[in-house]
C-alpha cells in the first residue's frame, strides 16, 4: 500500500542493535499530520491526497488559505504537500496520520532541502581535481577551460563556481530502525538531507515497490 507522511528532522544520534553493533539514525519528528482535501479522477483528473502538519495559528495565515482550511473544517497548518496514491477510499478529510503507518524495517525514500553552502568553487561544488602548486602560476584552483575559442562563448551546462546546497534532494532505500507512535518518533537508519528542523517527506520506497 502506498503511504506517506511529513515530518521534521531532529537530528542524528546512534543506537545499539541487537548483536549490539552501533547503528548510526536521523531522528524524524513525523506527524501527526492531518487530510486537508481528497483529489480524485472524477473532480481533478487524479487520486491524491492534501495533507497538513505543523500547527500553527489563524493569525498566521493568509486570507486565501484560511478559506481553504475553513472550507474543508480543519485547522490551519504550516506546510501542506501532496500524495498521489491509487487508493484514497480509506482517507477522508480530517483523518489523523501518525508514525505508525510505517513500520520497523520497512524501506522508504525521504525527501528535504539540503543544506546551504553558499557560493563555492569548482573544487568544493563539483570535486575538481587541483592544479599543479609550483612554477607560479597561480591558477591552482581555477575552472580551468571554458570551451572553443571560436565558440565566443560558454557552452550550456558547464561545470562553473555557483551556488552550493539548498536543492531539493531525494535519498532513495533508507531503512527505518524504530518507529516510537506515542512520540510521533521514526528512526532511519543513516543520514537524510535538511538541516535541524527542515520538512522532511517520507514515502514508501519506490524501488523497493517495483522489487516486490
């Protein structure tokens, strides 16, 4: 069955397995989350589901998202993300989701935004290898050519210094280690991108579907 559920990362930390070898896990605050809205092939073309996390105030909101929350009776939330799934019969508008749709050893692909680097060179941004460090040149830790001559130009997609980080990446086949209902906790083992406090989506692998 295909499920999903939004979250907030809390951190690393590590925790011993039962042959007692340390596993290293990112700490996953996830959910509850709540159905804001049912989409289905008949009224939008696709079967999927609106889901909210993150409580905040109406003060919070603006005027045509308190609309939508007042329509469909729920409260307001901070973030809204959707679930294309195949089937949406048993979710209905202000139904719960809690960490206890997953289970401990289950596969999933988790989905954040990296964290931020700010501007950085060839070297840090794409691993470059380094110039040779003698003779004076002083071009150790230059891009190197650009193209042609004759091209007068810089051809697309060329490897150049540039922003480093704040992408929206997904890390696919991650194993949940524990899943605690009454903290609303998962354990995933290894790392997963966002910083501390970073929305963080978890679905239900892809591959790992495909594979069954």
């Amino acid at each position: 069955m295909q499920k999903g559920i939004l979250g907030k990362k809390l951190g690393m930390t590590q925790i011993f397995a039962a042959d007692g070898k340390i596993i290293p896990v990112t700490v996953v605050e996830a959910g509850p989350c709540v159905v804001v809205q049912k989409k289905t092939v008949a009224t939008d073309g696709y079967n999927a589901v609106q889901v909210g996390f993150d409580t905040i105030r109406e003060k919070l909101v603006n005027k045509p998202m308190k609309g939508h929350f007042a329509k469909h009776e729920v409260k307001a939330t901070r973030y809204l993300r959707e679930f294309r799934l195949d089937d949406i019969e048993s979710l209905n508008v202000g139904d719960t989701i809690k960490a206890d749709i997953f289970a401990e050893g289950e596969l999933v692909d988790v989905t954040g935004i990296s964290r931020g680097k700010g501007f950085a060179g060839g070297i840090k941004r794409w691993n470059f290898s380094r110039s040779f460090m003698a003779h004076g040149s002083k071009y150790h830790r230059g891009p190197g050519s650009l193209g042609q001559r004759a091209w007068a130009r810089v051809p697309k997609g060329r490897k150049l210094p540039g922003r480093l980080g704040g992408e929206r990446v997904t890390v696919q086949g991650l194993r949940i280690v524990k899943v605690d209902p009454e903290k609303n906790l998962i354990l995933i083992k290894g790392a997963v991108p966002g910083a501390k406090g970073s929305l963080i989506t978890i679905r239900d692998s892809v591959k790992a579907a495909k594979a069954r």
